[in-house]
C-alpha cells in the first residue's frame, strides 16, 4: 500500500483534552478522529488494526465450530420489556421512537434477540448445543465518555451466545469460549487476567472477567502472586488475619459518646481500637427495605457482596434524613441491639468472633459496650460482605493479595436460564418434558482492545505493535523520492515482501524528519528505510524496541523480515 | 462446516405476509429472520453470503487503491444542520436525544461526516485525489417496510466518498468507482444496468444507478434494445414522433365549455384530439411560489424533471382549493393568458409546434380556442418536463424505449462542492488559491444485492446461488447418518474438498426428504450425494439446475468439482 493513497493525518501534538497515552497515540497517529463525544471514527491505519482484531476472533471462534452471523442494532423495546431490562437499564440505553410512535433502543447488548430469535426457535435438545457470536457496534450512552476507546458511547464488540440442553453442556461451551478468549487475546498482544466477576445488570451468577493490566484501567483486580487467585475487587474475597481477644464475655455498659459520630472518634473516645467497634450501617434496598449491615471498625461494606447477598437490584446507604425519618437517631449511635424499624439486620463475618464490642445504642449520644455476638445479637444472615484489602491473604493459597489497575477487555457469563425463563424459551428434553434453554454469554470490547494493546505497547516516540494485529508488518521508508536509485530498491522489496506480508511504502515527498516521526506512530514490526547506499544494496532496518537502526544487505533484509514476521 | 453446528431453522412455508419471492425463500431456507419491521437478523447462512459479498467489495476496493475506514453510526444533528439536512431529510431519519438532551441521529448516508473528518482535514492540493469506503449500518424510518431486504429501516451500504482538487481529478475517481462497481455485480451475479439517475436529496447534478431488473423492483427503468441509452424513468428523455399541423394560424376565440374540467372531457365536446389541447397546470414549488406549468394535453408532467429545472426542494399540484384562492377558477378553465398570479409560466417542449391550439381562458367555463405559442404566450422557459412513454424513441439512436421494472443496487454521484462549499472544507491549490474540495459519493446497497440476486436466481425448488457469492461451494448430503461407509466417504471428501471450497456436510439425523428439501434452499453450486453406492466409491452429483442427479465415482467427482468450482 501506497502512503500517499492512505488517508493518515498524523498531528504533531494530541489535543489537549486527550489524557491517556493511547488516546493521544491514536490522535496523534491518525488511527482514529472523535466525531461527537465518546464516538469515533476508525480511520484507515485504526481500521485495519481493528480489521487484524476481528479475523483472530473469527479464527479463534472458527475453531471451536461458532458459527458467525449478525443481529440488527435497532431493537424493539417490546423485546427488553420481556426480559424484564427495558426498566431497569437506565440512562445508559439510548432510547428513541420512530416515526409511527414506537419506542425502540439502540442494542447495548443481545441476550434479549438472542433468546427471541435462536433460544425460541430451538424445539428439541437435539439440536443442541449450539453457539453463534457476532461482531457489530454497540451503544451506551455513557455519562462522561473519557480516555479515547475506553469508555465510549459507540463501540464495537464480539459477542457470543451459546445454548444448551444440560449444565454441562454449558459448562463445556463456557470453557471452549474462555480457551478461545485466552488465544484471542494472546494472538492480539494483550496481557491479560481472567479473574472473578461480577455479572451485574447481566443476569446470571458465574461470571470471569478479561482483565489487561494498564495505567488508565477503571478496575482493580486482586491477585495473588502465583496467580491461582484474582479476583475483581468488587468480588474479592480475603482472609481476615485479625485474632479475636480471649477476654471474658463482660455485662453490657451503656455510656455516653455525646457528639462523637465517627469510628475515628469513637476509638479516640473511648480508648479503643476500630476492631472493637462495630458499625452498624442502614441500607435502602430495592428503593424499599430497611436493611442494617454490620461490620468491624476497620472494615468497609462491599456493596456488590450486599447485592448479591440479598439478591437486590439497588442497594444504597440512607441519607442522614432517611435515617432520622426511620429511627429518629443520628448516624453515630445506631445499632442492632432492639432494632425493630429494621427489616433485616445482617452482618460480615467479621463481627462472629468479637469479644465485649462497642455498638450504637439506639438512642442518640449513646453506645453500649461489652455487646457479644451469639450472647446479644440477633442476626438473620451472616456473610462476607466486606472490601478486600491490598496485602490480606487470599483465600486459596493465602498468599497476599496484589491489586492492579486494569481495562476490563472480556467477560463471560453463565447466564444459565434467566432469560430463557422470563422469556419463555423451551425445548423438550430427552424424556419429552419441556424444559428452559440454558444460555452462557461472552463478550469481548473489540475497540477496548485498541486502548489496552496501545497502552501496554507503548514506546519512547510512538507504539510497537504486537505483529498479528499490527496495521502493517513491514514499513519502507524512502529517504528520496527523487533518487532513483532507492526508487527502484524501495518498489523492488515492496513487491517482493508484499507477497507474504502488509507492506506500507512511504512514497510521500516528504522530509526524513516528517516520515520518521509518522513511521514511529504507524510502529510497524519492522521498518526498512531506504537512504544514501540504495544503489549498492544497502538499507537500514530498525524495530520499534531497537535504539539505533541496523545497516543490512537485502540479502540479510530477507532472512531478517522471516525470522522476525514468519 | 458440519451441519449440526449450524442454525438453520428452515420453513416448510414462508409466514403468509412474505409477498416477495426472494423474501419467501430467505425466510425458509433459515437465512434471515425478521427482529421488528423491516430490521433483520441476518442467520449464519445469510451472514455467509454478506460476507462474501462484502469480500468482493473489499477486493474490488483496493484493486482501485481505496482504503476502508469506518465512521460511526450515531450522529450529531450539528453536523447536518451544517449542510442543511438536519431540516430537509424529514421523516425518513431517525432522530433521538442522549441522556443530556443533545439531538443526535442515526446515519441514513454519510456525506457530512466524511466532509467534516476527511475533507476538513485536506490542505493541500498535494493530498488529493483520495478515497475511502466504508460497509455499514445504515438506518432510514421507512414509512411501509417492505419485500424484505429491499426496503429495511436497518440495512448494510458500501459508501465510498472521493476527494479532487479538479474536475478532471473527479471524472477519474467516478470511472474507476463506476468500473469497481461493475466487477462487484458482475462477480456476484447480478445482471445490472447502468442508467441517468436523480440525485435526489443527495445533492449535486450528475448520477448514475445501477438497476437490477425484477419483478419486485419499485424503480422503472427505460432502454432502448442496444442498451446505447438507458435512464431511470424519472430522467428519462424520449423523442416526441408527434407531427404538427401545416394549417395558418387563425384568430384566437372564446368557447363555452360549460362543465367540461377534463382533456377527456374537452376533446369530446370539442371534437378535438388530445394533442391540440395544452394543459395548464399550477404548481406550488417550495411551499411558496405558484407556477403554471404547459404540457400538451396527451402528455403527463414529470415532477422530477420540473425539480430540476426550478432547483427546488419542493414541487407539488396546487390543491382545488389553492388554486380557486389564487385565482378565483376551477381547474379546467386555467390557462396561460393573462395569468397574472402566476410567478412563472415554463411549457414542455411539446406544445412549441402547436398550431390553432385549445387553451384555458382564465374565465370560468370557456377556453380559448385557435392560440399559438409565438404569436400568443409569454413564457418564461421551455424545456423537456415530460414523462416519457414506453415505445417512443430514445433521444441517442432514436429505438423505441423498453420499460422494466428493477431494483436499484448502487448509486454514484458526482457531488461536486455541494457538501464542501457549505461546510467550509477548502484547500490550496497549486496557485496557493483556497478552493473547496471536489467529492464523489457511492453507494452499494449490500443487503439489497442479495434481494435482487434472489430474485434473479430462483429455482422451482429454491435458488442457484452464483458461486462466488454461494454460502457454501459443495453440499455433501449424507442419506443415512448410521451406515458406516457412508461416513467414510462422507468425512473423506468433506477433507478433500475443504482444502479448496467451502463444504457443507449434512451430518443431520434427517429423512433424506427433509435434507433435500433443505438443500434445494441452501443451493449450493454443487450437490454431492452419498447413498447406497458409497461402499463402491459411487455417489450422486446435481447442480440446482439440473432436473436429476448424476451418478460419479469419486474420481469423476474431482474432476467435475474442479470444472465447476475451480
């Protein structure tokens, strides 16, 4: 390919709201331009490294026998009424009516089409299991689209649906896609981690999440350093190390604590330490219940644990006035201890082995102290329910826990029945009974992926591309274009390594200054430039990696260009 | 490609409001499935032949050196409001608000955005010619969804958009797209015409179309037998064979026509034919402007002609009720002398010639007989507004014009400054003079393609896919999926021709019924099947066009899959 034919305008400085470094990598290579906010376009150079993305997929998906097809953008919001998701997506669905008055969205997801088209149209268990995935644009209307392909309102994704007669059959589909994920991810040059999720507005309750590593990431992921552990931190489990005090179980004291309102001012207060504190917070559930968790001192309540605990779609800590209305208290003297306007009172694990702790009494500038667990409390659930902290063991090997910030590139679901059931997606078993499809999901942010490869590929003036999703394996760049001499050379090899690799000749009249600086941008695997000693053959190669460049014959240029691209 | 891991839900009978041929078959060969009102899922056998096409493009695309790039589909309104579409495209776009309240819209076709991202960023002659394309979503609010893939609200188009410094630059961008486009037809087997098109609200002045002739088609095209003219009836020129009268011109008078509104009226009460007769018809052009509009009384107004001759967004016939308040009259007494409301008078050609002819009076109930065009009218502007006629020679070699119904799959433009100019987008010229850049516009309906491919390709028993776009090369269709030899051969030659074609393998516990009726929907180019002679290395060949199969060895087999295939 000709540069003077490719549309890439490069630009000497990223805009100034560009803040990650891949985000000013891809403005300032010419890979993408935003056309409103949080929506690009791919130009050129970003689109065929996205094109490079999309064919390891669709070999990847090939190999595990998942056929590829295509389902529209524009939805029906009947179809999300039925799952149940036109209520509860929120903001974040871009919603129209067309112009017979019929409300429609924009696909942010599938599970809904999926079910309708293929889930219903499945009679028999014999016609599974099945898979399919598609490879399309997706929108979400973001509240602050940031970091380039991060966080976007248009993007494109793989997504894949599976569906199954039994749980191993799913069990079997959910594994080929994680392998598949796996060398995806590694034939595209990501690092990644596949962690412990969150299946969130999903649906479903076994979820493992693509985690790359990566400076702008949004996430924190937990992991242990042999990696037989990690976890996102919403789901992360730890050990607690804290060893209770072998004290005597002592009365119940009641003692005031006027104006003392937080843990820090209790310790200070009272002289004693946060992990003899606990806190008692209330909850809003669902917009309706009243629920009280409690936890040690020095622990923070996990509120993903919460929700999934109690099975909710919103939990939310009272305001100070929900929490007057109720209980007449304010925040500081809270506690479990005849909490009747509680709906629940439920509590992390933390608090089972305390001995003689202080909680709030229920009546303001008060807290009891010597309070016991089994003596004293009555609770409806106890669980895990608090934020793993960095350095705390984890709970296989007990080894610490490491966080890292990560871009969160896949995701996979057993979604097992949840639409199938609200949807009404049955097929009749092998004893004739009818029975819900079960269905796994699995998704991959395909533009996300850009933003995490760049960020993990960055170099000193530009990027290294990985060379299976690199836009172009081989960059020839010739230093005159009048000289004829390195005209002929630089059309020689282009011709010649054309035949097995993506060439790009830089043919433009342009000076060595203006096409080195591009040539970084662009991070070709290997770049070949072409200079003073053309007419004996001679070319320099450099790498993205290599600090100076190699002069070579082009009889060395060739064993060079298939040992590093072959 | 096994079978079995494939979603093929095939129909015994296409859902009764199936109309179109090509919609029928796709519905029951499993190829699409409708989501909502003209929105489609595309199943893996449709996508296989998209992608194909799509493959097609692709490779017509860079033997012209255009490179693919991808715009996004959401839209600001901004960017339309700059060129003035946001306002004139209407109903057919869809329009939504982002959780900010920002209006926003769905691409119809991608003309500002390519001007915003790509022309806006040229600044110098020296970049230019350029071209991109794009295969996407698109999106237009059609009004009645129809025929299936022929008029969807969601569909996939190329556009390719070219960017000249000259008019010369243009010329050549717009033959290589023409060339392109019609190696991308030929290779999908769509037997198309080339033909003068409107622009439309597409603006600029000069297009092409590309017409597949069907019986489902809503365009009508017109040719003459040695295809050396060809338009679409809207632009379509034809001679008029009519002979005027040598008789003297006589005094003008006036008649009573008491009750006579139409030419069929006229001519009877009269005792005059059609052809001495001029309609006066009174047009309001943009909501505001009246103009009354000659045409002698056997003819009919072309609409889209008279667009082009005002330049106007609008023309429409002025109601009964507009035109009595303009003018006091009823409809058969208008006429073009003294018409003093009108802004404008213009006449067709046809009514230059006419000797002693019938006009309206501008008096209720009369008309003024024996008026002649030189002597008696004042006329603003004449030119050819009329419909042409199959049957009346066309305007190049003067053959009679054959009429066909057909289905528009491409269109190219030469769009001139029209975006450019409104949107600021200029660059130096070699005189370091700022012009405006100079595009190109193109467009495949890609999804409409396979429609009119269908169309033209029924079988009596399903479809012969042409074999480049085929979803598979060679269907081997097992009889009896327990007999052991079958297998063999069966996994043998699925092996052996997998190497080079794409092979379905119908590995279905089916009736041998089931599995041909599903082939004859699949068509593929060629047919193997293995039955009772598979011990001896015998099977069945049928192409979808031969009435029965042919018995081979597998040695013979090869032989014919490479002829046909190869």
């Amino acid at each position: 390919m000709r540069q003077s034919k490719l549309f890439i305008p490069t630009l000497k400085e990223a805009p100034a709201d560009a803040v990650a470094a891949s985000h000013k990598l891809m403005l300032r290579g010419g890979y993408v331009r935003q056309v409103t906010a949080g929506v690009y376009a791919y130009l050129p150079l970003g689109y065929r490294v996205l094109t490079k993305v999309e064919q390891i997929i669709k070999e990847e998906m090939a190999k595990i026998n998942v056929p590829e097809m295509a389902m529209p953008e524009l939805l029906p919001a009947s179809l999300w009424e039925e799952s149940g998701r036109w209520q509860k997506y929120g903001l974040e669905m871009f919603r129209l009516n067309d112009r017979h008055g019929r409300q429609s969205l924009l696909g942010p997801t599938h599970e809904e089409t999926f079910t309708q088209i293929v889930a219903k149209s499945i009679k028999s268990y014999k016609q599974m299991p099945i898979a399919l995935y598609q490879i399309q644009n997706k929108f979400r209307d973001e509240n602050r689209p940031r970091f380039g392909l991060l966080r976007t309102r248009e993007f494109i994704m793989l997504d894949a649906y599976s569906f199954a007669a039994t749980r191993e059959q799913l069990d079997e589909q959910f594994n080929d896609e994680k392998k598949a994920f796996e060398a995806i991810f590694k034939r595209c040059g990501v690092n990644v981690t596949a962690v412990i999720a969150d299946s969130g507005t999903m649906g479903g309750k076994n979820s493992t999440e693509f985690q790359a590593p990566a400076a702008i990431g949004e996430d924190t992921i937990a992991t242990n350093e042999t990696n037989t552990y990690s976890a996102n931190l919403e789901m992360a489990v730890s050990v607690d190390t804290f060893k209770p005090s072998q004290e005597k179980e002592e009365a119940i004291v009641k003692v005031a604590t006027p104006g003392q309102e937080t843990i820090a001012d209790l310790t200070k207060f009272l002289n004693v330490p946060a992990t003899k504190i606990v806190k008692s917070i209330l909850y809003i559930v669902n917009e309706k219940d009243h629920v009280l968790v409690l936890i040690r001192g020095d622990k923070q309540v996990n509120e993903v644990k919460l929700t999934h605990l109690l099975d909710a779609d919103s939990v939310r800590v009272a305001s100070d006035d929900e929490l007057y209305q109720l209980t007449g208290l304010k925040k500081g003297s809270v506690g479990p201890i005849n909490a009747t306007w509680a709906d629940q009172i439920i509590a992390d694990e933390t608090i089972k082995n305390l001995v003689n702790t202080v909680v709030g009494a229920n009546e303001n500038g008060y807290q009891l102290k010597n309070v016991n667990f089994d003596r004293d409390l009555k609770i409806d659930q106890v669980s895990d329910l608090r934020v793993a902290n960095e350095g705390e063991p984890d709970p296989i090997d007990h080894l610490p826990l490491k966080f890292t910030t990560s871009i969160e590139v896949g995701h996979i679901f057993k979604l097992g029945t949840y639409y199938t059931e609200k949807m009404g997606a049955d097929f009749l078993d092998q004893n004739g009974k009818s029975q819900p499809v079960i269905m796994g999901s699995y998704g991959i942010g395909v533009t996300r992926v850009l933003s995490a490869v760049i960020e993990q590929h960055l170099t000193k003036f530009g990027i290294a591309w990985p060379k299976e999703i690199a836009p172009f394996n081989l960059h020839i760049v010739q230093m005159k274009m009048k000289d004829e001499a390195q005209t002929r050379l630089a059309e020689q090899l282009e011709a010649e390594f054309s035949k097995n690799y993506d060439v790009l000749y830089d043919d433009r009249n342009e000076r060595p200054g203006v096409k080195f600086a591009d040539a970084d941008l662009i991070g070709a695997p290997v770049r070949i430039t072409i200079g003073k000693k053309a007419s004996e053959g001679i070319i320099e190669v450099k790498r993205p990696s290599d600090e100076v460049a190699t002069e070579m014959t082009t009889t060395e240029l060739a064993d060079f260009v298939n040992k590093e691209l072959g």
